[in-house]
C-alpha cells in the first residue's frame, strides 16, 4: 500500500457495505498540498459539513452514497453527480501511476463535480484529462473485494455503499484494526499490516497468533 507522502495532508475514511454487510474501511490521503480545492472539496463530501446543497436540497455528504460503476481490472466509481457547481480541473501534478489513486470523474475538461475513482491498477491513458488528488493508504483489500463484485454492464448487482464517513484527525484511530474483544491485532486485510508481506518469519507468527486466538474462542465456543 501506498506510504503517506505528506503527514500534514487530511485524512478521511470509507466504512464500506455490500448488499448490507459491513466489509471494512478505506482511509485516504487528500493531495491538500499539491490539488488544495478538491481536495478540500471531497473532504467537506466526507464530513458533511456543508449541510444541504442549496441547489438539490440534498445533504452535501458521501454518506449513503453508492459505488454505481466497477470495471475489473480498472477502477471503481462512487459519489454522487448532483452536488453543486462544476469547477475547473485543478492540475495533473500526479500521474495515475499506480492502483489505489483517488481522481475525479468527470464529462470532459473542467467539469468537476462530487464523482471520483480509485484506480485498481496502473491507468496512464487517464494523464492530463483527470484529476488525482489522493491516495488509499490503508484499505486496499476492502477496495479489491469491491472491484471483484457481480456487475451487470458496469453495476454492482448488489448494492455497494458508503456506510460512513468522515475526517481522520491527527493521532485518532484508523479504526483498521478489529474490535471484537478477540485479542486480535492484525487488520482484517492483510495489505493494511504494516508488515513486510515478503517476511516469512513475520507472517508465520502472525499465523500462530491468530491461530492461538482461533483456539481460545473455540474452547470457550464462541
């Protein structure tokens, strides 16, 4: 997974749904110093605080918004095409290199609204005609498991959705790891371990201590 390139940029987060069941969350980075606008954009779509689109009537927040376009092996779109006014395309600084790239959807040249992408591998025929302004930094197996879902045409057949959303403060928990009282400490994907996935050593002991969770819970029959 992508490391943070700039720790005093914001952080926001996804709790994913598909089909009504809790899948994890996404955290990003917003480029807030290298695309500042829509960055700041899609942060205050995350929190909500704008309140109600004086145009739509509508709460200006991702939460309840659905993913509504997943291509395998490409990308996976979200947001909404309803909020607000259209702005200009901000720069093309950063190029869609990599998977896990925050950039904004859009109809053709400057009409930036509220609809964005994240980038399931490499896309370089996208440079200079979208924006990218951000990066998944934990949370690329909840993104991989919604690029793989059942899609007729380009629709997930079951519905995908923002459950919730909001702003990462500094020092506040990713909320990454579980909190089910098991003891477990690794995350539930493991992309988001800050472990070497190469370290055999590492990943074995990890194995065992899953494992020994496994057989406590399976004493107690839980």
């Amino acid at each position: 997974t992508a490391t943070a390139s700039n720790p005093s940029n914001p952080r926001v987060f996804f709790d994913v749904d598909i089909g009504g069941d809790q899948v994890g969350r996404i955290v990003l980075e917003l480029f807030a110093d290298i695309v500042p606008k829509t960055a700041e954009n899609f942060r205050a779509l995350c929190t909500g605080e704008k309140g109600i689109g004086p145009t739509t009537g509508k709460p200006l927040h991702f939460k309840g918004c659905p993913f509504h376009r997943i291509i395998k092996k490409f990308m996976i779109q979200g947001g909404e095409s309803i909020y607000g006014e259209k702005f200009e395309d901000e720069n093309f600084h950063y190029k869609h290199d990599k998977e896990g790239l925050l950039s904004m959807a859009n109809v053709g040249s400057n009409t930036n609204g509220s609809q964005f992408f994240i980038t399931t591998v490499p896309t370089p025929h996208l440079d200079g005609k979208h924006v990218v302004f951000g990066q998944v930094i934990k949370g690329m197996g909840v993104t991989k498991i919604l690029e793989n879902v059942e899609v007729k045409g380009e629709k997930p057949a079951k519905l995908c959705v923002i459950a919730e959303c909001g702003e990462l403060k500094e020092g506040e928990d990713w909320g990454i790891f579980p909190k089910d009282g098991s003891g477990d400490s690794h995350p539930d994907f493991p992309e988001d371990a800050d472990v070497d996935l190469k370290d055999v050593d590492k990943i074995l002991l990890i194995s065992e201590d899953l494992k020994n969770i496994g057989n406590t819970f399976f004493k107690s029959q839980n």
